[in-house]
C-alpha cells in the first residue's frame, strides 16, 4: 500500500509540470494580451476604431487584432474583431464587438464579460456607452444592458433599416441613425420621433458643447445640425474646390472633442473647422 501510494504520488510530480506545458484553448472569460516590442508590429493593418480608456491607455480595433497602447509600449490581442467602433464608459469599462457576442472588458481586472441576446447581428452592430449604460443597436432595433443580457428597448418604425449609431443628445434624449441617413429621436418616455434625413449612409454621430449634431456620412461628406435640427453646414469633398471641403474618409475615424476645425488643403485626409 505504502509503495503505490508513492508512486502515485510521484505521478502527478511529473504529471502536472507536462500539463502546464499544453496551451489548452482560452475563453473569452480570460483572453490575454501579448507584448510587442515595437509599434511597427502592425503598421501595415488597417486601424478602424481609437478609443481610449480611463487610465489614459488608447485602444485600437485593426485588421491584426486589438491592440492597447499605454504610452510605453503595445500589447496585442491576436483575435481579429470585427471592423466596428470600440467603446466605453470613459472610466474602467470598454466594450468590444466580437463575432458573437459584446466583450465588456473591465481596466481593473483585465477580465472580459460576454454580453449575448441571439437577435442581435454582432459583427455589424452599433454601440454607445454611458458611464452605467450600454446601448447597443442592431437591425432596426436598440438594446440595453441588462446584467450580463441585452434587452430589447426600441423598435425603429421601419423594419427594413439598420441602425449605424447611437448618442446621447445635449437635450439628453437618445439619437439613432440609420443607413438610410435617417435621424430618430428617442424621449424620456420612450416615444420615438423621426427628425430628419440627410444625404447619405451614416456611420457616427457626434453632438458638440455648442449643442450642434455632427453626422459623418460614407458618402456625402459631414453634416451640421443645429439644435433644432435644421442644417447648419455641410462640409463634402467638392472636385477642384477647397472651402468646405472634407475627404470621405475623414467620417470614418468620427469626430474628436474640441472645437477647432480647419480644412487644410495640403493634408488631404485632415479636416480643421474654425468656429
């Protein structure tokens, strides 16, 4: 008895050391980054999101995978997401768009929790984060958090539109926009009210300290709304004509805060705006 029970013993010494070793398949409950040694690792991937966190790090959603940037060096996710914009709450949660399901990533305990509701279409989903909300719109449907679900809240009046973003209105009403270059406007009582149309599919919304609303189109440049939303300004790219001017590719990377914007004609992909 005393013997086999030695050698038992001397089994699992050798055993669990070879067990360490395998690289057993990760969940998404525990995914882990790895580091880079320079930041030319992925400079010939395509970024599509920048968003950056509450302790200062700047996330980026490349063709590589995601990547995090902390001021001195790059960690990588090799796990490509698909091309759609990160998000967060501005403090310790971002939020991420997987293939199927919405990765909420805690700063605090490098954890990600998964978000699932089977109506919704991941990979082409838009989201927009409060500091303890998630808003996440899907075909012609808008979702809210709840726990670790996602609930439906919202239902757009046409079924056949999908939505591109969400925000947050400086009255403090929900904005939608869809596809079709629709604008709904979302009350404090759930009513849902359709404010206008502009030219071309949008794809981000952003409302401005002045209360104006910016709308970044794939195809027709930028809109500015006023508060009432009626056009204040429209900013598109004009062949041989610089005023007002704006490169198509600009909308994609949306609108960063702050109010000097100038177009400048000798870096064809910026745009400046004086107020």
């Amino acid at each position: 008895m005393v013997l086999s029970e030695t050698i038992h013993h001397k089994f699992l010494k050798l055993l669990l050391p070879i067990l360490c070793l395998i690289p057993w398949p990760l969940s998404a409950a525990s995914f882990r980054f790895i580091r880079a040694n320079r930041l030319e690792s992925f400079s010939n991937s395509s970024v599509v999101s920048i968003y950056q966190d509450g302790l200062g790090a700047i996330w980026l959603n490349s063709t590589y995978g995601l990547c995090r940037y902390n001021g001195t060096s790059l960690d990588f996710l090799q796990r490509p997401m698909p091309k759609r914009p990160l998000c967060g709450n501005g403090n310790e949660l971002v939020y991420i768009c997987s293939y199927d399901a919405i990765l909420c990533y805690d700063i605090r305990t490098n954890r990600p929790r998964r978000l699932c509701s089977p109506e919704i279409d991941y990979p082409n989903c838009a989201l927009y984060a409060e500091e303890e909300q998630l808003w996440v719109g899907s075909g012609n449907r808008i979702y809210k958090r709840s726990g670790d679900s996602l609930r439906m809240r919202h239902e757009l009046p046409h079924p056949h539109t999908y939505i591109t973003a969400l925000c947050r209105s400086q009255a403090g009403t929900l904005l939608a926009a869809t596809s079709e270059g629709g604008l709904y406007e979302i009350d404090g009582d759930g009513k849902i009210h359709s404010r206008m149309a502009v030219a071309g599919n949008i794809c981000t919304l952003y409302p401005d300290s002045r209360g104006d609303l910016w709308i970044g189109t794939m195809d027709r440049g930028c809109w500015r709304l006023g508060c009432d939303y009626k056009v204040a300004g429209h900013y598109h790219r004009v062949e041989n004509t610089f005023p007002n001017a704006m490169p198509p590719s600009a909308c994609h990377s949306g609108l960063s805060k702050g109010n000097h914007y100038t177009h400048r004609p000798q870096v064809p992909s910026l745009l400046f705006y004086d107020f």
